[in-house]
C-alpha cells in the first residue's frame, strides 16, 4: 500500500521539470528535496485527520457526554488500518463498493450485552468468566477427597494426595436470538478451556483428560438451541430442580445430589407452557447424563479398593464409550413464579448388563470373558421421582431457602454422585461402591436386583449487602442394597487373601468366584452390609465488589458412613497405603475452597 | 489511513504550482530552505494539534461512558421470560481508549476485543512448535533415524482471544483468555499438551496459555509467571521453544499474584504459582527407575505434583522488582520452590515393609522436604542501531529448581556411533545405599541440583516490514559430588559386583550406559548446552508475519568419553541399550550438535497479550 502510493509520489515528483534539474544541479538537494517532499505528505495527512477528529469531538460535545446516541454517527469498531484490501482480480460479484457506512445497532430488549448482527434480525451477546479455584483436601472443581474420581486422593499419603488442587477456566459464552416465523429461535453456547487438578478427578471430562501434567482440556458445559418449545443439545437435566452447584451456594461438586448442572446432559425435550408460570417438559436425555455407573456383574472385578467397575450393555457408560440402550424419559412439572419456584419430575431409567462371564454349569466356549453364549439377564427399568424447589424468604432482599428430594431405584446417580469411596486415615479406611444394580448367575438367578437410593439436599442464602452473601447448605445421600444383592455380594467376600473357592463361610454366605470387594474378614464383628450413606454440610461466604466479579471462601464438611463397618479386615496395597489390618470405620473430611471469578455476561 | 494521506499529499505536491516554479526559478537553496522551515513548523502545530484533539476525544467519550446507562451484567433469569422492551435504537460504539478493536459492550460499561491469531509453522530439525530434536518430549526423535525421526514437522494453530475490561470503583477491571486448536507434530513434543493429545493421529488439541483477570493490583488465572523477565519466545525474535531458559511465556502457569505499583514505573510482584506450571520434572529416587531407559526420565514426586498430576505440596512464591519505562524494562526475581520426594520403595537394611514390596510405601518413610529456589536478572532496552531495535539479556541461577533456568531436562541425540545425554532432575536421592564406599557421602536425603542460564538477544528493524534478530542462550546443570556418587552406583558394570565411577555397583541400573569401571569418561551427570539463532521476519502489514529462523544446538553431553565395559583395560567405548532403532553397541559419548530451521506464517489479528 504504502509502496504503491510512494511510487505515485515518486512519478509525481519526475513529472515535474523543476524538481529534476535542480536535483541535478545541487545533488545534496536530494536529501531536502526528500524531506520537503515528507512534510507536506505528513501534513496533508495530518490535516485530513485533525478536520476528522475535530467532527469527532464536534458530534460528541454535541450530544452532551450522554450516551444515548440517536444518530447513525457512532463510529463502530476502528481497526489499526480501516483501508479495506485491495480488490482481488477477476470477477468482484460480492464487493460492496460504495455501500453507505451502517453501524452495528444493540439490541437492548433481550438485555445487556446484545447486539445486533449486521444485515441481519439476529441478535447475539459475546459472554464468559474466568475463573481459579484452589481447594484443600479436594479437587480443584470441589469433589471432596475419597469420592468417585478422587478416590485415589482419598488414601491420604503423599504419594496419593496433593495438598492443593485448583481449578482454572477461561469459558466463553455465546447467545443468539433470531425472530422467526417460529417464534424466538434461539441458541446458546459456553465452552472453553480448563485445567483441573488431579487429572482425572473431574467426571465429565475424565477420559479427555490427558495424562501428562499441565495439559488443558476442553471444557462444554451448554450447547443447545431452543425453538416452538423444543430445547435440544446440552443442557442441565429436565429432571433435576433444586442443587446448591456451579457457584450458587457453593464452589463445591457436591456429592450429596446428582444434579447436573455442572455437566450439562445431551437431550432433546419439549416443553409445553401453561401459562401463569407453568408448564410442563418430557425430554429424552443421554443415560449417561448422569453420574452414570450403572449394573456390576459380581462374576467379574467390580468392586475393587476404591474402584468401581460396571457391566453395562450397549456400551452404555463404560470407560471406552458411552452410546446407549434406550435415552432416559424424563417428565417435569414446573411452576416458576415471583415467589420462585417448584416442581415434581420423573425418570424412567433401563438398567442393562452385558454378557454373563460364565455358564451356570460349565462352559469353556469363552473362558471368563463376557460372552455371548452365556446370555444375559433380563433388561430391567429402574427410575427416580424428585420434589424440590427454590423460594425467597423474607430474611433480605433476595434471600432464598431451596430443597430438593429424590428417591431412585435402579437409577442411583439421579439421587446422588457419590457412587464410590476410599477413604484411609491411619489405620482405619471407610469404602463404598454403589451401582444401578448387581447380578451374578453364578450362585444367584442371574437376574439384576437394582440398588435403591435417595438424598435430600437444602441450602439457604443470605445477602448481607449488594456485595456479601453467606450461604448454608447441606444434603443426606444413602444407598441401599436389598437382601438378596446384599447376598450375591457377601458371597465374593474373602475370609484370607488369595482365598479360593470353597473357603469358609464369610457373612454367613459361602464364597464364590471373584473376590470382591477385597475386605478380607470372616465376617464376625462387621456389618456384612454393603449400603452406605454420606453428608456434606457447608457454608460459603462471597464477596462481590462489582458484579463483574466473585471472591469468595467456601466449606465443606464430609461425613461417609461406610458400608462393611467392622474391625479386623485384611486390606490389600492400595497406592502407597500398605497392606495390612484395617478398621473400617466412618471417615471425615474437611474441604476448604476459594474461588476468584471474572463473569462477563456468561448468560445461562 | 497513511495510503489516503500519502495519496492525499501526492495529489495536493502535483497540484502546487508554486513548487514546481519556485524550485525552477531559484536555485539559490534558500527557497526551499525557508519553505522547509515553514513545512516543519506547520508540521509541529498540526502534531501538537493532533495530539490535543485525541485527548479531548477520549476525555468526551469517557464521560459519555460514565453516563449512568445500564450497569454492570445483567443475567437471564430463567424466571422471566425475555420481554422485547421498546427501547430506542443504540449503537454499538467503538471503545478507542484502549486502543483498536474494542467495542462497548451494549448496555454497560464494559469494553472487549475479540482477536486471535492463525499460524502454521514448519520446519526441521526440530518439532512444529520449535522444540530442537534431541530434548525433552523431542528425546526419541533425538536418534535421529527414520524410525524414530520426522524430516519435517509442522504446528498449525487457530486461536481466539478476548479482552474485556470494565471501570469499577475497583478501579479497572480486565479479563484476558486466549484458547484454541492446535495441531503440534510429532505428537507428544509438547510438554504443555504431551499426552492431552489423542492418540489417534491428526487429532487436534486445546491450546491454551492465557486466561486471567486483573482487578485492584491482583492478578489471577493463567499468566506467564512472574519470575520470568526476558526470553526470545513465541514468536518475539524466534519461532523456536528455546531450551535455555525457563521462560513460562509459551505455556502460562496458573498463578495468583498481586502487584504494587511504586510510580514511575517502578512495581513490585508476590506470586503464588503452580510449581508444575514451569517445565516440571521434580526428584529422582534413584532406587526406582527413575533414569531409564534412554532419554526419560521419571520423577518421584510428592504430593502428586509433577509426572501424572498437577496437585501440589505448597505453591512456588515468587517475587520480583520491575521498572518499565520509555528505554525498555528490567528487573529482578526470586523463587522459592518446594521439593518432595514420595516414599521410599526400600529400606535401606534387609527387608521390604509390610505389604510393600519395591513400590513406594508409606511404611518406608521419605526423605524430608526441602525447598530450592531460584534468582534471576534481566531485561529488554531498545538500542540506537535503528527505531525499534532491542537488546535484552537474561540470567537465572537456580537450587533445587532446574526448570527455573531451562527447559533442557532430557537430552538424548545420536549420530553415527556417538551419543549424548542429559538427565536434569531438581534433586536425587536414594536411601538404598548398603555399599556406600564414601564415609557420609551416600545419604538418603534429597540432594539438590544447581542449574543456571544466560540468554540475550537482539533485533534490528530494517525497515517497518522487515526484521532480523540474533538470539542465544546457555545453560547448565550441575550435580554436586554426593548426587554423582549416588548416580554413579546404580551405573552398569559388569562383572557383578564389580565397581563404576568408582562406587560399587547398586540396585537398579540407571541411567542405563555401560562405562564399566570408568576408565577413559568423565563420570559426571553434570551437562551443559547452548543454542544460537537468527531469525528474519517480513510483515508487509501488521496483520501478517512470515519469517525464518534457524538455530544452532550444542550439547555439551553428560558422561562425556569412552568406557571400558567389557573389563578390558582397553578403553573401546560405552555400552548402550538399544533405544529405539539405534542398536545397542559401543558408542562414544560426545557433545552433540542439532540444526533447526522453522518458517512461519502467522495472520495476528488484535490477539492482544
């Protein structure tokens, strides 16, 4: 450009008679002649600008230092070099030449931050947060040492354990409305990238997650598009209603609820609007939407020490992949008013295994593996029903009080994410495993007997000012195996490491297959239950001197009521926890979170 | 804007038709001597002008901004519905202030600038992103064979950017993200993403080295640490990921910090910083493998930091003394950084703990935590070569914090029947060390390593489209005596039993180089290198780079001569282990040197920093 135009100059300057004989006759004139020829190029150029930006200021004192600009002269994004490039050869079908200058207008009615996007009806906001969280005795989300993905943490050593984890994100948002012929079609985006200590500890990104140390990874929360009722992508679970997550109430991942906020589910739902608030939503959700387990086969490695592993059909939930039988069902009912709101909803959840790893008699057609030629139990439903809601309560402006109940069968993780537990604290350890069901032909029917599970979850907020808020929340969450489960478990535990098959009696029941869980006992003095339960209570006080953003302290107090309480087990090695005389006992856990965050219009 | 004005000014010179008169009439040079004089002193109105005219326009269209219109984020409450309000029609407006590409954001306060950058670079010698063959996750490929090496190797990357910045009575507060997809050959070369990478080939991967919010001197999130002063780095003078320095630039650590700004440009840092955030390795228990095979290296840390995780005992605490001013930037840094080893996988009398059979274990107790550091001096001054020119130097001496001053922490480069290596850890320690000939001198404590580095470099523009820089930097590590002592036992020698280095021969063999007794090597783990490049770039706007860079990598190897591992007096060589498709045999181990050569296309546009 510059090149081109200073090439122009340079004609110019030879065209002129004068110029050349005097260049001639006086050759250090060159160097005058050159400047000469500058100046009055830079002056030009600084004419032309000062006559710009004194319109500039002109218009701008002419509205007064208000902001309301009513008139088209608002210069819209300026650019280092406005100059548009050089037309391309050939044929320019699509170059606007001459177009008269247009700005981009915003597009107030859905809010701040929306604009309208040029040349057309679309309006789109540009939002996200930044966010860094450290955590003590926790992830860097806020999974409380011991639980799920940081069960291994949960041996507390330093080999296991780090002593702080964090979580940092940078999350882009982005929400476009269009006016159709439909009705508003509107579509909404946050993704970004994160990094979350341990590796591994965060569920929805468990498998994504690289092994190596400081490696990002994607973060995708929401990705839906909503149009005449439909809402399809990813979105929070039409069956959850009420959860203290995401930071409202807490910066934890609470283990209490198995709400899904934090994940977002892959769905497609519609939603029917009664007016005065209600409505009703049937959706079709991703069965592994959820903290998703699913059924163990007790013929096979499933309960390991602090390791869960599930035998689920189709694909469904297992660590390679996570396709499906059947979607979830899920209905709601909802009522979303001034006061707050309300709802009831439903789940309907199958429950399927694969192959049975052996013959009830003998077979050698496919050794231990699953197989096809050893059937299969019977696919089951299990389901969830919640209540829940959240209200404003008259104890400061937007004070609110919520809770949220749920009982399942066959669906634990609709109740709860605590689905396993490792804990050790000297020498005492606490243990939990729970799934959809368990099943086991060998000894048993086959057939799947599904796990119960239920959880209760409250939480309440108080705003001290514009700026300070102090919340309170805490859940229940208990998992229940019936007799006959109890049984088909009981029967894989071992009374001596490396036991075979035919050993004495444990829990009453003979011992059979698989060793599992590895509690080696006899049995006397234990339990002999398999259930368990778990609390969290909390509390998190946030500092907000802009809404821009949140500085705030949260924590958290975890206890796990472990299943096979007893005295005397015979653990194995467990990370760098050694073999040996364990109690199992109910186990405590102190988390301490504080985040920083930068929100910028991240939308919802 | 500069092609109008200059169009403008060629237009209006033709036009003058006193100019043309005037230079033929008069030769005497007054004329235009005067003329000059008048040319200049309207020049000097019109930039004063100019100035006074910009600062009104941002003043007026501050106060336009500080007009009480909406404030700060207003959130979708899924409560109510998204009611069309009349409102009238309002203009995105642009937000000059803080420089192009930012706009207001409609209905508050906020500005923000969506920028980012697409590059594909290529080269040889080295991979995409410019780490030289030979270290680090470039290890294997530093054999040097088809099997194990790519010719060429290509990093192509699109990347987002976002700034937003927002006046609060905080005073300003700033976001800052830039993420994106990157597709880095060979796979594994990067430390930052080594395994984040699918293992299915083409498969792109998140790149992402920025992400932080500054409010009231604080600053969170993702950033370049604070310890770092100056590097040649992404893109500034070279396309390469220099090994000599430490630098945090290409990667961000997660860190939180606050700064004190004394004036004048004058500020003072504390930072709390991830202390994997640098490249980290971290402590070898030499009674593990720690050393082997050939161009690895596997640390035994505690707190899951380092290897597979990214938790961490306490943070590294930084602080540093800057001053930016209108001649360039200097400044100091320090760092304290914690290092911890796991268990022990032994004990040193007979016998393993319960349970506990040659894997860490809590019952065999750990070498106490230490905690190293680092100091550095450095700085980038522009230098009267030419408008624009730089000349920065950087120094960082380091105790127990190798990564601080480089990113060398393995090397392993062959040619022909020579090799060299390098294995760079914090600290060592082994408390398996029943043979120990050296009265003291086998503890079980952490041994910490020294590391320092000098990088410098320069650039000169020769023109606003064309530049060329010259970079270099060296560095070393050095392992005191009893850390040698402790390396040199587990060193191969047969006859069993027999001695290497000097020290009799002990646990697990590592790193995996038959020097027999000794005889005719240096027998020091200790290792140094350098690397030197120039690199010349041609933006012919400044939306577009495209350059070239080459560099030149010396290796001053760890264990550097011969070896007389078949217990003959006669020094014939060391024994290797086959390491990849090189043989095992007997090699000379000598320095080494690696060219790399890296070319660049890169579209910036506004990707801020």
């Amino acid at each position: 450009m510059n090149r081109i135009s200073l090439i122009g100059c340079a004609i110019v300057l030879s065209g002129l008679p004068g110029f050349a004989t005097s260049a001639m006759a006086a050759g250090d004139q060159d160097a005058i002649i050159r400047r000469l020829d500058k100046l009055e190029q830079e002056n030009s150029r600084l004419e032309q600008e000062n006559a710009a930006l004194k319109s500039r200021v002109n218009r701008v004192d002419s509205r007064g230092g208000t902001a309301t600009r009513s008139a088209p002269q608002a210069a819209g994004p300026q650019y280092a070099d406005p100059a548009p490039p050089p037309p391309p050869p050939g044929p320019q079908p699509n170059i606007a030449l001459k177009a008269p200058v247009e700005y981009i207008k915003a597009c107030s009615m859905y809010g701040a931050g929306f604009y309208t996007v040029p040349g057309t009806d679309a309006c789109i906001k540009i939002g996200g947060y930044i966010r860094l969280q450290g955590t003590f005795n926790g992830s860097g989300e806020g999974t409380v040492n011991g639980a799920d993905n940081m069960a291994g943490q949960g041996r507390n050593n330093r080999f296991d354990s780090s002593n702080i984890n964090y979580d940092a994100r940078a999350v882009v948002s982005a929400d476009v409305r269009a006016p159709t012929s439909i009705g508003l079609l509107r579509g909404y985006m946050r993704l970004g990238a994160e990094m979350d200590t341990p590796i591994g500890s965060s569920w929805m990104t468990t498998l994504a997650q690289p092994v190596q140390s400081n490696a990002p990874f994607v973060f995708w929360d929401r990705g839906y598009v909503q149009f005449a009722g439909f809402t399809v992508g990813k979105q929070r679970s039409f069956f959850d209603i009420y959860a203290a997550s995401d930071g409202y109430l807490t910066y934890g991942n609470l283990r209490t609820t198995g709400d899904t906020d934090l994940t977002g589910v892959i769905m497609a739902a519609f939603t029917y609007n009664w007016g005065g608030g209600f409505s009703s939503s049937l959706s079709v959700e991703d069965p592994n939407g959820h903290y998703k387990v699913g059924v163990a086969n007790m013929n096979s490695a499933a309960f390991g020490l602090g390791t869960l592993t599930v035998d689920n059909a189709f694909q469904s939930g297992s660590t390679t992949n996570q396709g499906m039988g059947v979607p979830d069902i899920i209905a709601n009912l909802r009522v979303d008013q001034s006061w707050g709101y309300a709802g009831i909803s439903g789940a309907l959840h199958q429950v399927a295994a694969g192959y049975f790893t052996a013959p009830p008699g003998a077979g050698a057609l496919c050794g231990i593996t699953p197989c096809s030629a050893f059937g299969h139990p019977p696919v089951k439903f299990g389901g969830a029903v919640a209540v829940g809601g959240d209200v404003y309560v008259p104890t400061g402006p937007g004070d609110t009080f919520g809770v949220n109940a749920v009982f399942s069968d066959g669906a634990v993780d609709f109740a709860n994410k605590g689905n396993r537990w490792q804990l050790y604290s000297g020498g005492s350890a606490g243990f939990a495993w729970g799934v959809d069901g368990v099943f086991d032909n060998v000894g048993s029917d086959g057939s799947i007997q599904l796990t119960r599970a239920w959880s209760v979850n409250s939480g309440y907020e108080h705003h001290w000012n514009d700026q300070w808020k102090t919340s309170l929340y805490g859940g229940f969450a208990a998992v229940n195996y019936d007799g006959a489960a109890t049984g088909i478990i009981n029967q894989h535990l071992s009374a001596t490491p490396g036991r075979v098959a035919g050993a004495a009696p444990v829990c009453g029941v003979p011992n059979e297959g698989v060793v599992q869980p590895p509690l080696n006992m006899t049995g006397a003095g234990n339990s002999c239950s398999p259930n368990y339960s778990f609390w969290q209570v909390g509390t998190r006080t946030q500092y907000s001197p802009t809404a821009w953003l949140d500085l705030g302290v949260d924590t958290t107090y975890t206890r796990l009521n472990t299943a096979y309480r007893g005295s005397n087990v015979f653990l194995g090695a467990n990370g760098a926890q050694p073999g040996g005389l364990y109690s199992i006992d109910d186990q405590n856990v102190w988390t301490v979170m504080a985040r920083a965050q930068f929100k910028f219009l991240p939308g919802n | 804007m500069n092609r109008i004005g200059l169009i403008y000014g060629a237009v209006v010179l033709a036009a003058l038709p006193g100019f043309a008169v005037t230079a033929k009439a008069a030769s005497d040079q007054d004329e235009i001597i005067r003329r000059l004089d008048r040319l200049e002193q309207a020049h000097a109105r019109l930039e004063q002008e100019n100035a006074a005219l910009r600062t009104k326009l941002n003043r007026v269209d501050g106060g336009a901004r500080s007009a009480p219109q909406a404030a700060g984020p207003q959130y979708d409450d899924p409560r109510q519905p998204y009611i069309a309000v009349k409102a009238p029609v309002q203009y995105v407006r642009a937000c000059s202030m803080y420089g192009a590409g930012f706009y207001t954001v409609p209905g508050t306060d906020a500005c923000i600038k969506i920028g980012g950058y697409i590059r594909l670079q290529g080269g040889t010698g080295g991979s995409g992103e410019g780490t030289v063959n030979g270290a680090d996750n470039m290890a294997a490929q530093g054999r040097n064979t088809r099997f194990d090496t790519s010719l060429v190797n290509y990093d192509a990357r699109a990347v987002m950017s976002a700034d937003v910045r927002v006046p609060t009575s905080l005073g300003m507060l700033r976001g800052y993200m830039r993420f994106g997809a990157e597709m880095d050959t060979p796979i594994g070369s990067k430390w930052m993403t080594t395994l984040p990478q699918p293992a299915q080939s083409n498969a792109p991967f998140l790149l992402w080295d920025r992400g932080y919010v500054q409010f009231a001197g604080f600053t969170v999130g993702k950033q370049r640490s604070f310890f770092d002063l100056f590097a040649a780095s992404d893109g500034y003078l070279t396309y390469g990921n220099l090994r000599t320095t430490g630098d945090t630039d290409l990667t961000g650590v997660i860190l939180a910090a606050f700064t004190f700004n004394a004036g004048n440009g004058f500020s003072a840092s504390v930072s709390a910083e991830d202390p994997n955030g640098h490249y980290k390795v971290g402590v070898g228990d030499l009674n593990s493998a720690a050393m082997t095979p050939l161009g690895v290296i596997v640390p035994s840390n505690g707190y899951v930091s380092g290897a597979l995780n990214q938790g961490m005992g306490v943070p590294d605490i930084i602080a540093n003394l800057r001053v930016d001013q209108s001649w360039g930037y200097a400044g100091i840094s320090g760092a304290l950084h914690q290092v911890a080893g796991d268990y022990y996988t032994g004990v040193s009398a007979a016998g393993s703990g319960v349970g506990c059979i040659g894997i860490p274990c809590t019952a065999f107790g750990h070498p106490s935590d230490k905690f190293g550091g680092a100091a550095a001096f450095g700085g980038n001054v522009y230098v009267p070569t030419g408008p624009g020119d730089t000349l920065g130097v950087n120094l960082v001496y380091s105790q127990g914090a190798v990564d601080f001053a480089t990113k060398g922490n393995t090397w392993q480069l062959y040619k022909g029947k020579t090799a060299g290596f390098g294995w760079g850890f914090d600290g060592v320690y082994d408390n398996v060390t029943p043979n120990c000939p050296v009265a003291g001198g086998c503890p079980s404590s952490i041994q910490l390593t020294k590391a320092w580095s000098i990088n410098a470099g320069f650039e000169h523009h020769w023109s606003d489209q064309w530049k060329t820089s010259a970079y270099g930097g060296f560095a070393a590590v050095r392992y005191n005596q009893l850390a040698t002592n402790l390396i040199n036992q587990h060193l191969p020698s047969p006859p069993a039993g027999g001695t290497a280095c000097g020290m009799p021969v002990e646990g697990i063999i590592q790193p995996p180089i038959g020097v027999g007794s000794g005889l005719g090597n240096s027998c020091n783990p200790s290792y140094s290198f350098f690397q030197v490049g120039s690199r010349t770039q041609y933006s012919p706007t400044p939306w577009l780079d495209l350059g070239v860079d080459a560099t030149y990598t010396r290796l001053y190897s760890a264990y550097k001569g011969l070896g007389n591992p078949t217990a003959l007096a006669v020094v014939n060589g060391v024994s290797l282990p086959a390491s990849g498709a090189q043989p095992s045999g007997l090699y000379s181990i000598t320095n080494q040197n690696e060219w790399m050569v890296l070319a660049r296309a890169q579209i910036n546009f506004l990707p801020g920093k």
